[in-house]
C-alpha cells in the first residue's frame, strides 16, 4: 500500500471518485456477518470455471448467501450497464456471491460438475442446497477479465431444490452432438441470447460435438464468444457499402470511448490509453497498447488489447450490421481514473455499445474528423492524441493504400 493510502484512509486524496480500499472494507463489513456458517440454501445465477492448474481447475457455483428473489442481478452485466449501474453498486453485489468450488480435470465428469451444467444451461437463476468444507473466507479477487468475484470454500455438497428454467432452444443445442460449439453459439445468439450467457453455456462444456465437449475457464469462454459472434457479423458487413466519415464518442464507468469510421473497406485497430492515476498506471505518464486487423483478419491472438480488443470489436460489429455499412475502423480507448477497479472485459463491450449508440457526427473529410478528435481529447483529457494516430497502422495504410479510381483517372 502506498504511504498515500495510509494518509487517505479513503478520503479522496488522490482524486478518484472511488477508493478501492475503502470499497473492500465496507464489503467485508456488509458481507462477513453472512459467512457464519457452512451450510446454506440459495439460487445461484452463474457458474465459473478458473484457469489456474488447467487441465486441472477449480469449477464454481455462484450464489449468494442467503436466498434473494433478485439473485440473476449478481451476475448480469447487461443489465448493470443498461441501468447505469456504478462501481460500488456492482462491487457489492459480486462481494457478496460466494464461490462454492471443486477441483476437476476439463475432461472429466462428476454429480457436481453436473449441477453445474445444469447452472450454465438454465435462463434463471437455480436454487441450491449448498454444504461446505468449513466457513468461506472473505476474498474480494478483481481483474480484466471476470466480474469481480467474492469468498469462496471447497464444496462438499451441493443439491438442486427446484427445476430449472431451461430454454427449449438451448436444449436443442445441448442435445445435439453433432453441432459444433460455434454454431451452437450463433444459433443461440440469433435468439437473443447474451453473451454473459452464451459464455456460461461453453464454458461448463455444454455445447459442441461430443468428443470435443469439456470444461472452459471462464475468461477463455467470454473472449470465445465474442470472437465468433463478431467474425460472423463482420462477413455480412463486407458486403454493405462503405459508410461516411463518423465519429462516436461516449463512455460508461470511466472507459471512454471515439469510434472513428473511415469509408473504407474493413479493418479495425484498437488503442488502449491508460490516463495517469487509472488502473494499472500507476506514474504520471500518458501508456497505451494497440492491435490492428486488416480486412482479412488476425491469425494470433491480440496479445496488448487482450479481451477488450475482441469485446470491442463485437460492439462494433453490431451497430454496423444494423447501419448496413462497412467501414474502417480506429477506436480509441481512454481510461481513467473514475474505473478506480477493473470490473472484467463486459465494461468494455457494454461502453463500446454505449458509445455506438449515440448520434455520431459526420464529417466531409479525413482531415475534419482527425481535427475533431485531436481538439475533442485535448479539451477531455489534455493529452495530445496525435501521440497516437501517428502510430496508427490504420491510418499510415489508408493514406498509403493506391486506390482503384486512381486508375480509373
């Protein structure tokens, strides 16, 4: 802890809205008198599957404490982000959702493994009789991929008290053997099923063909999904017309967000810039990392953007889809330091769908739109964003890229 921390206590001093210290100890507070013993009933929203030991990992049911008739918000980034939900809201919600665990090989099959699929495979949540190995311990676990996550015990046993609301559509797929895992997902996506669902479905090994089927850590699961989705959206936007020049710029729990569309052919190049003062930059300098695709895509992973770059992407994709429009495109994400703790790659898909459905202005050239951001930054952030573009394979190729009206001339 920073001797700053100890002088604070959570009083502000470093000028974020929210203190992350602070947040844990009230959680701890609220959540504790809960965890006073090792047996309990509850519904549980969601199950996890870690990535630590893989091909061993552990394999949680997610559930509160106690039974709450509104346990499907502890795990529904949607709806936290459509009703404008804040950080300390969705802290104390995730405190208090306790992971019940076991360890298992992803091959593997057991009766707890099972209830586990059932967890992933219902459209409410299940309710549960849960008995653990002692009294869980408080734990309060934040990164950029997952929701934050809560205390947590080694299950001993575990019981479904009520049937589970499963959708017939989803036990198509489960039935089927012979479907594979992607076209499990698009099928169920194309009947408005959500992401944060579809990532439960694969991740517990509930869809694909049968030799295949076996457990998927979690933040494995969510970049899978939205990878997929946003490959199949973006071969039905290469054949839409090119779009004008846009801009879209908006934000949601301290992740900003200027969209850039160029009417040019698909590519997409994303920029994460860490402000001083936000999560993981922790000097007084301006950081950033980038990943670019070209119209034909990546062959490895986004290794700097990580999970956001394809979270973000999916977003996009989305909202060209329903233009009906192709486009390239240079996104630009600003971090602050409002997202004092990082709540998982959901933030970014929801802020990018944020910002897409805002009015975009639209621009008569290249050169007006990139004047607008350059002003638009400085005035947000005081930060000059041409610190960026001028490392923008994006940009270096539109303007490089011989087009075919030259020869047409």
């Amino acid at each position: 802890m920073q001797p700053l921390c100890l002088k604070c206590k959570g009083r502000g001093f470093c000028g974020k809205s929210f203190c992350p210290i602070y947040a844990k100890s009230q959680a701890i507070f609220k959540v504790e008198k809960m965890l006073d013993r090792s047996d309990f009933s509850s519904s549980s929203p969601a199950p996890f599957v870690g990535h630590y030991g893989y091909p061993n990992v552990n394999v949680g049911v997610l559930s509160p404490a106690r039974l709450d008739e509104k346990a499907e918000l502890y795990d529904a980034p949607r709806y936290w982000a459509e009703h404008n939900f804040k950080i300390p809201e969705i802290v104390d919600l995730r405190s208090s959702l306790i992971n019940s665990r076991f360890k298992i090989e992803v091959k593997k099959q057991n009766k707890f493994l099972d209830i586990s699929k059932e967890v992933g495979m219902a459209s409410k949540p299940v309710d549960v009789e849960l008995s653990l190995d002692e009294k869980p311990r408080f734990k309060l676990k934040v990164d950029s991929y997952n929701a934050p996550m809560g205390p947590n015990a080694k299950l001993k046993n575990v019981q479904i008290t009520s049937n589970p609301k499963i959708s017939h559509y989803v036990e198509k797929v489960v039935d089927d053997i012979d479907l594979k895992a992607k076209s499990a997902v698009l099928y169920l996506h194309k009947k408005d099923f959500d992401e944060n669902f579809l990532t439960k479905l694969l991740s517990v090994g509930n869809i694909g063909l049968k030799k295949n089927r076996k457990l998927v850590p979690t933040r494995w699961s969510i970049t899978a999904t939205d990878d997929m989705i946003a490959k199949e959206l973006i071969e039905k936007i290469k054949d839409f017309k090119q779009a004008d020049y846009l801009a879209f710029f908006g934000s949601y729990l301290g992740n900003y967000f200027l969209i850039l569309l160029f009417p040019e052919p698909w590519s997409y190049e994303l920029f994460e810039t860490y402000m001083p003062k936000s999560s993981w930059n922790v000097d007084e300098n301006v950081n950033y990392t980038t990943d670019y695709e070209p119209y034909y895509g990546r062959k490895t992973y986004a290794e700097n953007c990580a999970g956001g770059y394809y979270a973000a992407r999916l977003s996009i994709a989305e909202k060209l889809e329903k233009m009906k429009k192709q486009a390239s495109i240079l996104a630009l994400r600003f971090i602050t330091g409002e997202y004092a703790v990082p709540l998982g790659v959901w933030v970014v898909r929801e802020a990018v769908r944020k910002t897409m459905k805002n009015r975009p202005i639209e621009f008569a050239s290249k050169e007006l739109m990139l004047k607008y951001a350059e002003l638009l930054i400085k005035k947000k952030f005081n930060y000059d964003v041409n610190n960026l573009l001028k490392n923008s394979i994006l940009l270096r190729n539109i303007k490089n890229q011989t087009k075919l009206n030259k020869f047409l001339k």
